[in-house]
C-alpha cells in the first residue's frame, strides 16, 4: 500500500477529521440526511444567488477517491469535501470521452445534438482544427455571465482554438489554460506536437514553470479573491490524464506515445494527490473570504478512469459505455441546504449539473435543456427519480447504451481488437448485477425490444455520427 506520508503532499488534519465524518455518514442509506436541522427553506433560496464553484477531474475512475473505495492512497481534502455534501453512488459522465462531456456541460443537451460532440475527442489535427463550439445555443457561462455572474475557468478547455470558439465568447470573464485535450505537467506542450506550447490567459500565449496542476489552482485563486460576488469558479483540471508525470519528473518527449508510455502506481497516486490538496486551496480560500456559506461547490469527472484506474465493481474504461466509461464519482456541497454527511442513489448525469446550476442562480431553464435539477433530491424533497439516459460513441469505438430505470442495454460493434470479443447487444439489471457479467438478452426479450425502441427514437432526433478521418488529409 503507498501510505499518504510517503507521498511528497504531507497529510491533512483538516481532510483526516472530516474523513471521520465522512466514513460516519456514509454509512446511512441513500438520501439519508434529509432531516438535517437548520436548513434554509426553498423560499430563502430564492432570494440568494449562491457562487458556484463547479470542478471536474480528467479521467478519474469512479473509485480513484478513498472515500470512494481506493486503498492504496488517500485523499483526504476531497473526502472532507464529500463529507460536508451530498454524494452520488449513481452518477454518470454524458460521454465516455473528453470533448462530448464538456459539450454537454455547456449547452445542457446530448453531445449527439451538436456537431462539436460528434468528435471523440476535437485533436486539433487537419480535420477538426476549425470546428469548436458555437455561439447558440447560449451556454451555461454565457447564461450566468448575463445574470451578474463574475465568471472564470481554469484548467482545459477542449472545445476549439479559434477565438469564436474560444472561453471568452461563452462568457468567460478570465481562462487560463490549454486550448486542447492534453499538454505535458512540466513543459505544458500539447500533446499534439504540431500545436506546441499550449498554455493560455485570456486568448493570450501564458509561460510558466512548473507544474501545471497547481498553476490552475494559483490562477483560480487570484480570480477568487478579485471576484464579485455572485461568481462562477469552473476549474477543468487536467489531472490525472495522462502524460503520466509526477511534480519532480521531466518533460515528456513526442517520441513516445503519451497515453501508452510510462506510469506506475505511485506516480498516479502523486498525480491524484496533487489534485486533492489543490482542491483543497481552493475550499481553504472559500472559507478564509468568507464565501462557505454562499457556494455551491460541486465535484465530479468528465468520464471513467484509464489504464492505472480503478472503477470499483465496474467493467470497462474511457472510451467504452460499459458502466466503467461513464459511472463517476460526484458530490456537491452546500452548506445549509445541502445536507452534510447525505449519500444517494439518484442517477444523474453532466446535463443535470448544468440544470441544477442554472436553477441554483434563480434563472430559468432554456427550452431544450435536458437535464433536471438535483437540488430538490439533494434537499430531500423528492424521492429518487427514474431516469432514461442515452450514450453513443461512434469514432473509436461503437458503442451504444441507454439506462432506463435499472436497466440497461448496450450494443457493441466491433472496430478494432478490443472489442472484436465482445461485440453484440446485453441486457443487464444493474440493481443486481452493477458489474454487468449476467447477460439477461435471451431472458428477457421484451425488455430488450423496449430498450431497443427507446434507443432508436432518441437517436433519430440527433445529428449523424461522423467516422474518425484519416490522420493525413487526402492527397490529389
């Protein structure tokens, strides 16, 4: 086991006391905090507009947080984080890939319903370079940045490199970091070489030294503590994605294949840790201004884990819809509404986060947005919810999925080695059986039917899949 201590981060008594706390709630059932004393009524909330600090991870695994099952490290600030909130057991990353997730989280709709969401991920190579997000429809930071929102994001972008698809046309007052999906920790070149260094302020060519993980978090900081109140924090870390890259390691070379080369163990558990006490930073400063009490912080993951990851009982990995790909963990703490110590069962998704949101700053909820607002399960005020999610991923894998209730259906074809074994449609019940190992397609054909159709009119009502290009563009 790699003990806290043995890592460079020395340990958190603040995240160690609140661990207690946290191992103690988590052992009451789903909504279980619901009666916690002393929080607001729905008609204060609606006259307070509470800052919103919003953080996802890269690639973190549903059990990558001890509070979530990992054993052979600790992190303790986002335990103590979860344990002043509410956690979620079944939530869920709208894609199992980097730029359809943030596409989600900014329009509030399916990725499948904008051309953006159809590249897994946007490479910056000849054939997505001028494709980015557009202007309509109008986007979460455009949303409360119109609403009196101070607005900020630190971390990766990955959602284009012209400047009309760049931060600052979806109201983003500051941005701080890479335009695309991967730079190195130490020299912050992309991991697309053809795009070099790719460190930004404000559309503006940034140099710093060291590394990157806490270079977000100073920026992030600064930004706080400048901030009118009401303000929107949204911190897209790049940790832990790879390159694998610890803080005292050295630049990795374009010789090497990024995501297949190098890595180990501990060098993912300094890679999370660095993530945890930057997280940290954050609340410490949250709760130094004064801001606690007003902010809605919330924690989550733009999809499953990668080759030193573990999903807890769950099968497959980034890229992929088994339950691996897409379950995350997600927590959200706010204090005095949200009660503390509180673990649910609601399934959820990126969309919803965008609703819940929009409806935590008192705005309403544009026509086409998918997602639902969390705060009424998270407030205890409505029992959990049945819910029927759509995935589709197309150009490395092809894969589809919906969950309905506790059922879910999966098709896979086969492209490619690693799922020429398993290619076909399941059918599986994951209230018994979360690790998808018991097929019930033959079982339960009615079922099967039912989820097929629901696939297929959803589908029928998003844009075509597009198949990945070649690497080179064609010649002649």
């Amino acid at each position: 086991m790699i003990e806290r201590q043995d890592l460079r981060r020395g340990p958190s008594h603040r995240g160690w006391l609140f661990g207690i706390a946290w191992m103690v709630g988590a052992c009451a059932p789903a909504d279980s905090a619901n009666e916690a004393p002393g929080l607001r009524s729905e008609g204060d909330l609606d006259e307070s507009r509470p800052n919103i600090v919003f953080i996802m991870a890269d690639d973190l695994g549903f059990a990558d947080l001890s509070s979530y099952g990992r054993t052979d490290y600790e992190t303790p600030e986002l335990d103590a984080l979860a344990a002043q909130g509410t956690r979620f057991t079944d939530a869920y990353a709208i894609a199992p890939v980097c730029t359809p997730t943030r596409v989600g989280l900014m329009t509030g709709r399916y990725p499948a319903e904008n051309r953006t969401g159809l590249h897994e991920p946007l490479t910056g190579r000849w054939y997505d370079y001028e494709n980015g997000l557009e202007a309509e429809p109008a986007t979460l930071s455009k949303l409360l940045k119109q609403a009196g929102y101070d607005t900020g994001l630190f971390g990766k972008w990955h959602l284009g490199w012209r400047p009309e698809h760049q931060p600052a046309a979806h109201g983003f007052d500051v941005a701080f970091g890479p335009h695309s999906g991967a730079i190195d920790y130490i020299s912050h070149e992309a991991e697309n070489v053809a795009l070099g260094h790719d460190l930004y302020l404000n559309g503006e060519e940034a140099w710093r030294e060291g590394y990157i993980t806490d270079h977000f978090t100073d920026e992030a900081l600064s930004f706080v503590a400048r901030a009118d109140e009401p303000f929107f924090l949204s911190m897209q870390y790049t940790a832990p994605h790879w390159p694998w890259q610890a803080e005292d390691a050295e630049p990795t070379s374009h010789a090497v294949e990024w995501e297949s080369h190098g890595g180990s163990p501990e060098i993912y558990a300094d890679m999370v840790a660095a993530l945890d006490e930057d997280v940290g930073r954050i609340v410490d400063l949250l709760q130094e201004l004064g801001y606690a009490e007003r902010t809605l912080v919330i924690f989550t993951s733009d999809n499953g884990g990668e080759v030193w990851s573990d999903m807890g009982p769950f099968r497959g990995r980034k890229m992929e819809l088994w339950e691996g790909g897409i379950r995350v963990p997600a927590f959200a703490r706010w204090p005095g509404v949200i009660p503390a110590g509180g673990t649910t069962g609601q399934v959820s998704t990126t969309l919803d986060w965008t609703t819940t949101m929009l409806a935590a700053a008192g705005l309403p909820i544009p026509d086409g947005i998918e997602g639902i607002d969390l705060l009424p399960n998270l407030r205890g005020e409505v029992p959990l919810r049945e819910r029927t999610i759509f995935w589709r991923v197309h150009q490395r894998r092809r894969h589809r999925a919906v969950r309905s209730g506790d059922w879910k259906y999966l098709r896979i074809e086969p492209l490619g080695e690693r799922d020429r074994g398993v290619a076909g449609e399941y059918l599986f019940d994951l209230a018994s059986d979360p690790g998808e190992q018991s097929d019930l397609a033959g079982e339960r054909p009615e079922v099967l039917d039912e989820m097929r159709r629901l696939y297929a009119e959803w589908e029928a009502h998003t844009l075509d899949p597009i198949p990945l290009p070649p690497p080179e563009p064609p010649t002649g």
